[in-house]
C-alpha cells in the first residue's frame, strides 16, 4: 500500500495527463505489441504483455506501466484517495509547466534525460478580468546578481529613502569574507576541545537524524545507521562512510530540539555552553574534512559535500558554506551526466534505490542553491538547466500506509513515533520544494525587472498581486495537517512553524511593490488610493513575522533568518522616515525585536556583525 507521503508527492508532481514528460517520448509506435508496457515500448523489448507486471519488467524489477493503466487510481485506499482529492486544485495552481523545451536540449543523453523539466510552474489560473500573467524563468539564466538584487536587505538598502541615511553597500557578505584566510587569523578561531568522542558516535548520529535529517532527507536512514553501527563497533576508517559519519556526529552536536524564545534563552544557562559545543563539533568536523578529499566522485561524496554545507551554515558561515555546496552541485551533475551516458540497453536499468537517492539530492541541490542565491549575488551552478526529469523526489519506499490523524493534525493508532516523525519530515520536504518553485516563479515576475518596475508597472503588479494571494491561499490550503499553518502555536512543532513562516515572508514579499509605490510616489499619484492599504498590510506582516522568529534556536536557517529580519526592520523604517503611511502601533518594538534578533548572531558572523551596526545607526536617525 503506498503510503500518504508518497500519495503527496506523486499528486502534487502529477497534476495532469498532458504535463509528465513520459519517458518514450520520440520511439516509434510497435504496431505488433501495441499494448506493451511503457519500459519494453522505451527499451525496444517485446513485451509478454502480462499485467499487473510483464516478465521483462519481472526479472529486471522494474516498474511495469500499461499506458491504460498509468492514471488508474482504484487500487488506492480511501485516504489515499482523500488526500488526492485534497491536494489536486493545488495541483493544478502551483506545478503547470510550460510546453516550450529549451533551445539547447542535449542531444546524445539517454531518454532519461532526453528533455530537460522547466524548474518554474505557471500561473493558470489567474483571475477571470485580469490580464495574462507571464513568467519567465529569470531564476535559471545567468544574469548578474539575481534574485538577490532586488530580494534582499542591501536591496532595500539602496531604494531612495535611504540615500544619505544607509552606507553603500553591495553585499555585506562579499564585503567582509575572511572564508578564504587560514582560521588562524580568524577574529574567533575554534578550538578543538576534548577531540573524538567515539561512544558519542551513536548518540550524536540520532540527534543529527531527529534534527536536522528531519529537514533536509537526503540519506538514506537504513544505510546510514548501517555506517554509524560499524563505526561506532570496529572504529573509524578513512573512507567516505566514516566521513559522514563524522559530519553528521559534528552536526548532532550543535543540533537541539526546537523551543520558544523564552525556553531557548532559559536553556542557555542550563546546558552546555554553546562555545563549548562548537569545540566538540569543529573536533568531528576536521577529522571528516580529513577524509573528505580522499572520497571518490559519488553520491555519497555529494552527500558529504551537501551536509558540510548545512554544517557551515549552523556556523553562520554562508560563503564557506557556498564552498561545498558548489562542489556538491558539480559533482552531482557529472555523476547524473556520465550516468545517462552509460546507461543503455537492458543493463541501463536502474534500481529505484538509486533513483530516489539522485531525486532526493537534485532536489535538496536545487532548493539550497535558490535560498542561498535570494541573499548573495553568486553565480548558479548550472544545476537548474540540467534538465531533471523528476517533477519531486520520492519518499522511501518502507514507508507505511497513511497514518491516521485528527482534525487537530495529531496522529493516532498504533503508529511508532519514528513512522510518524518520517511521514512529517517527507510532508515537509515535499511542501519546501513546492514552496521553493513557487517563491521562484514570484521573484523572476515581481523582481526580475528591479524596483523601477513596481513603478513603471504598477497596473500589472495588482494583477500579479491577486494572483499570487490565490497561490499562496491554495498552497497553504493543502499543507497536510501534521505541519499545517494551523499547527503552528504549537510550540513543539517545528515544521509546521517553519510552514508559517515561509507562508508570511511569502506574503510580505508580494505586498513590497506597494510600499516601495506610496513611499516613493506622491500621494495624489492616481493608483496610490489602490497601493495604501495594501502596503500597510506590508507592513502589519513585517511585524507578525518579526514575532514569529526564533532568536535562540540555532538550525541551518538561522543565518537566513537574521538577514530576513533585518529586511523587515528596514522596511517599516523605510515606511516611516517618508512620513505617507500610518505605521503599525508596535512598529518600534518589532524594530528593537530585529536587532536583538542580529545582535545575539553577530559575534559569530563578521557580515551580522556589520548588519547590526547598519541597523542600529539607521534607528537612531528616526
């Protein structure tokens, strides 16, 4: 029986008979086995035609699909089906692709990766008396500096309103990098500590798979205890199990269970001094990154590549974290290019272990390149253009039936917690994915023309506007109700308030066009009457999201977030040195929240450390 997270993912990439690539696109039609399954009519096989599985598809353990077959859905169990129902209008609004391929699709690659995916949905459903709304996918081209131009806090930095008041500023990031000197002439080099504690190895490997695999499921849990378990009973080796293993134990010791503010801030006098962690985790870190060169070009290398990147980032260190993320996404694209070279004829097969694992990195390489690109005007990788032909990853296969839940979102029955805990993980993998593309589609339409736009423009942006409050209404809407927005005051439930969160900077995102128009144009201006109240919604939701963030819990986002919270702050600064709108009573206080928020991060990043003092310099001017 499948189970809801694999439902989920094949809804939310299905979405409709015309818009999957299948994968005999091209093949002639075999006049004498005319219902052959889809793998023999690819492989040029006859086919025995027996269903459910013919024998080519048997002795190969393939996925045998009947082209009558591919859409039916009766084997499926009543939730299965309930949660198809629920999901498919999202379906519908948020994973449309366009039917133009690209002028330069490869020519000699195999039929896997014959025709490259469009990585942006389109906008079908826009409303009824508004124009078209067209997007282009600004996101996969090389072009200097976007999203980030015009995305994040130096963006903001730069609009009119602060001329005089703001430094110039291009990037606070590539202006203060020290990721290229030796650690020793670092202002707060790590100290190593006690060094390798081998019988953490296990503990440190499950807090590492309970608080930060939960987030980003790249692994493959099964193996990767196999790895922990031989190391943890034989000893570390220098290969590339023992060094994830290592790089997990580095990540398990910084990674702690999500917690109010208030809790947090309490829980800082009672554990470990942090100073004392990042000792214990910089420890696990070098002995990995001893071993890490000695890894051969593999998915388990990308692995490695990819979880430095997450470790760098708990270190607040983005461009050293930009450093293996890169090779994470090269080595990922050599790997996936050599294999659809090599991959022909019957011996081509290929097991769906692997495929879920090339699934699962492509996509975590996509999504965390895009967040990192929205902040820092680096150059893509080229992974977006690649052309991979899997809409979303898949879950694993040992996931159970649908777990049953209540309308509060709470599992019950006899599942076990990790079942349970995996079903969550997979939900929100998939709905951070989901939410990537279309964050994505908004920045290249919104964005992709810069600030003098939302003026130029202004007629469209309304349109924009409503169309995408209809994306967002529906993308929320169909969040399963483990990590729904309405699960969110629930103070242990960290994904479902990380699922808020995006929805609010989403939303504030949408509404910055209108309050970059009423401060910046005269207020007799003839559309102003339209922007007014929706650039004060901009500004209630800069407040609501500045109480929503979580100054004291240290994760892979907190980098990000700091960041997101100094644009907020700058934003209702903005509103009120132009003196045009009414501002939020608590505006001040939610400014103070921003720069508490940076404050408690900077003496651990050179590039916070310079956001803070912009921040505070800008304040007193107010």
């Amino acid at each position: 029986m499948e189970s809801s997270a694999k439902n989920y993912a094949a809804t939310v990439s299905h979405g409709g008979a015309g818009r999957k690539r299948p994968r005999t696109s091209g093949m002639y039609q075999r006049k004498r086995a005319i219902a052959a399954c889809l793998p023999c009519r690819a492989r040029k096989t006859k086919c025995d035609n027996i269903r459910p599985t013919c024998g080519f598809c048997a002795n190969h353990d393939a996925q045998c699909t009947y082209a009558d077959t591919a859409n039916d859905h009766s084997s499926f169990d009543p939730a299965s089906l309930a949660i198809l129902e629920r999901i498919n209008h999202a379906v519908a609004l948020l994973e449309a692709q366009s039917a133009t391929a690209p002028e330069h699709a490869p020519t000699r690659q195999s039929q896997r990766w014959h025709q490259p995916a469009v990585m942006m949905p389109s906008l079908s459903h826009a409303h009824e008396d508004s124009h078209s709304v067209e997007i282009s996918d600004d996101l996969l081209v090389e072009t200097p500096g976007f999203p980030a131009r015009s995305h994040n806090c130096e963006a903001i930095l730069k609009w009119p309103i602060f001329r005089d008041r703001a430094p110039d500023v291009w990037s606070l990031v590539l202006e203060n990098d020290e990721s290229v000197l030796p650690a020793a002439t670092q202002a707060h080099p790590i100290a190593l500590g006690r060094g390798i504690q081998e019988e953490q190895i296990v503990p440190l490997s499950e807090t590492f798979l309970s608080h930060v695999h939960l987030k980003n499921p790249i692994l493959e849990v099964s193996g990767f205890t196999q790895y922990v378990r031989d190391a943890a009973e034989n000893g570390l080796r220098w290969d590339g199990p023992s060094c994830l293993v290592l790089i997990a134990c580095a990540l398990g010791c910084l990674a702690s269970p999500f917690q109010s503010s208030h809790d947090s801030r309490h829980s800082l006098t009672t554990s470990t001094p942090m100073m004392a962690l990042k000792e214990a985790s910089a420890a696990y870190y070098l002995a990995a990154k001893k071993r890490l060169g000695l890894i051969e070009p593999s998915f388990l290398g990308v692995q490695c590549h990819f979880l430095c990147d997450v470790l760098e980032m708990y270190f607040l260190n983005a461009m050293r974290a930009w450093h293996y993320f890169n090779q994470a996404c090269v080595q990922l694209q050599n790997l996936l290019l050599t294999s659809s070279y090599t991959r022909t004829g019957d011996e081509g097969h290929i097991p769906r272990e692997t495929q879920r694992l090339e699934q699962r990195l492509y996509w975590s390489c996509m999504k965390s390149e895009c967040e990192l690109r929205c902040e820092i005007p680096l150059p893509t990788s080229g992974i977006g253009r690649f052309g991979f032909p899997d809409m979303l990853p898949s879950p694993p296969a040992e996931l159970l039936s649908p777990l049953p839940y209540s309308s509060g979102g709470q599992e019950t029955g006899s599942s076990s917690l990790a079942e349970q805990e995996e079903e969550r993980s997979w939900f929100y993998y998939l709905a951070e994915i989901s939410f990537r593309r279309l964050m994505n589609q908004t920045l290249a339409t919104i964005g992709g023309n810069g600030e003098a736009s939302w003026v130029d423009n202004i007629q469209q942006i309304f349109i924009n506007h409503h169309v995408f409050e209809e994306q967002i209404d529906s993308w929320c809407a169909h969040i399963p109700p483990q990590i729904s927005v309405e699960q969110a005051g629930d103070l242990d439930n960290e994904l479902a308030h990380f699922i808020h969160q995006r929805a609010m900077v989403y939303r504030e995102w949408i509404h910055r066009p209108f309050l970059y128009y009423i401060i910046h144009q005269p207020l007799n201006d003839p559309f102003a009457y339209r922007a007014m109240p929706l650039a004060k919604r901009c500004l209630q939701l800069c407040v609501e999201t500045q109480y929503m963030i979580q100054p004291f819990h240290r994760h892979h986002g907190s980098w990000f977030m700091a960041r997101n919270s100094l644009a907020r702050a700058l934003l209702l600064i903005a509103a009120t040195l132009s003196k045009r709108i009414e501002m939020p009573d608590d505006w001040k206080q939610a400014a103070d929240h921003s720069l508490q928020n940076i404050h408690y991060w900077a003496e651990e990043a050179e590039d916070l450390a310079r956001a803070e003092s912009i921040l505070k310099d800008i304040l007193a001017t107010v």
